[in-house]
C-alpha cells in the first residue's frame, strides 16, 4: 500500500470510529470518574484521577479537590486542560476483545471562588456519588470550607469507539 493510501486508510478508520456529541454527553452523565490533565512543573503534564459531575446546559465539567496543591498550582499557571474519560465497554458474542468508547474535553480550567456555587456544584456532584441525600448533607456540613470547585469550560470535544485487539 502507498503511503498516501495507508494515510487515507487510516484517517477513514478513524471516522467512522468516531462517535456523536450526543453518545459523548451521555458518557459525560453517567461515568464516575476521569483524569485530568494539566500543564505541570517543567512543562511536563500532570494527570491526576477526578470524581465530576457534567452540566451539560453549561458545557462545563464541575470538580471537587484541596484548595492547595500541585494541580491548584498548575491550573493558577496555566488554564488550559484535557480531560479524558470512558465507558466499561462491550465485547461482541464469541470476542474476547473490549469495546470501549471514549471522550477527551480540551478547554479553560477556572477556580472557583464563589461560597453559593461551590456548595450547588459540589451538592451535585455528590448526589452522583452518594445513596442518599442526607449523607450528602453530613459531608457536605463536614467539609465544604475545605473544599475548591474547580469547573472546566468545554472548548472541544471528540468521542471515540475504541477497539482494544
């Protein structure tokens, strides 16, 4: 095969691999967790494993963290981020290998200030997390002060069906 052949190739793969917004919205719903990537020390990235809640009217991702710390300190650097999540998959009748779809989120990290904001955003955040209301509540009463809402606004996103053979 010619090299702009094999080129063609594999950009029509990766095509139809690709999934819609709406398949990428719902993977953003009902997953519970992703990595979170951000611009650290010497310009190596920095991933760090996330709980979050979508707001998908907003496009924005919603995340709970310490308000100090290396990935606080890289956010205040620099805002730009890459957030990666995915399904458990599905494997075909008679296949040992895993379909599993992603969705990477490129977009402006921001740190948010707001008592009122903090406290709705994480109380949903929570609620995807939690068995009940109430002992959203005891955490919430417990640690809220301690807690820095970091909120992701959506620049770009794709979404991938990924054969793992």
């Amino acid at each position: 095969m010619l090299y702009n052949e094999h080129i063609s190739h594999i950009c029509h793969n990766k095509k139809e691999k690709t999934v819609t917004a709406e398949t990428c919205a719902e993977i953003l719903k009902t997953e519970k967790r992703g990595v979170l990537s951000v611009i650290g020390d010497g310009g190596y990235p920095y991933a760090v494993p996330l709980d979050f809640y979508y707001e998908e009217e907003e496009q924005t991702i919603y995340f709970h963290c310490a308000k100090v710390g290396h990935k606080i300190d890289a956010i205040k650097d620099c805002d730009k981020v890459c957030f990666t999540t995915w399904n458990t998959g599905f494997q075909k009748e008679n296949d040992w290998v895993w379909n599993v779809t992603s969705v990477i989120v490129f977009g402006r990290a921001e740190l948010i200030e707001d008592a009122a904001q903090t406290s709705e955003k994480v109380r949903k955040l929570a609620m995807k997390y939690y068995p009940t209301e109430e002992e959203v509540d005891a955490e919430m009463e417990k640690a809220i002060a301690r807690v820095q809402l970091l909120s992701l606004h959506i620049e770009h996103m794709t979404g991938k069906l990924v054969n793992e053979s």
